[in-house]
C-alpha cells in the first residue's frame, strides 16, 4: 500500500463528503460524538455495500486500509 502524498488532507475530505454522501441517501445521521475511526468504517463499508469502491478482503480491512482506500476515493472525486 503506497502512502498518498497528501493522505490526511484526503482523508479529512473523504470523510467530509462520505458524512454528506450518507445523510443525503437517508441511510445514517452523524453525530458530533461520533469517533473518527466509527465514521471511517461506516462510510468506508457503505461505499463498499453501494460498491462505490471495491472492497477489501475481510482478513486485509483494518483502520489503516479503510483510511487508505477513502484517501484514494477522495482523491478521485
């Protein structure tokens, strides 16, 4: 797994437009107590379940590999 150059700043925009993408669908409402890591596996998995994205195998998924696979989504929109 390649690091993004700018993979933070990714990150922070992907979860910005998958916090969007969520409650436009009606499928989820934030809240302001939500941890990072609970909004990263949810929208990483709803973009998966609306195959978005292309998902991981199950043994391979963990926080590192969600925030990557966010990063690169955030990076193409």
């Amino acid at each position: 797994m390649k690091k993004l150059k700018n993979e933070k700043e990714l990150l922070k925009k992907a979860i910005i437009e998958g916090i969007k993408y969520g409650e436009e669908r009606g499928v989820v409402e934030f809240e302001a107590t939500d941890s990072a890591k609970d909004k990263i596996e949810y929208i990483y998995r709803l973009l998966v379940h609306d195959k978005v994205i292309q998902g991981l195998p199950e043994d391979q998924v963990s926080l590192k590999s969600m925030q990557h696979k966010l990063a690169i989504w955030a990076s193409k929109r």
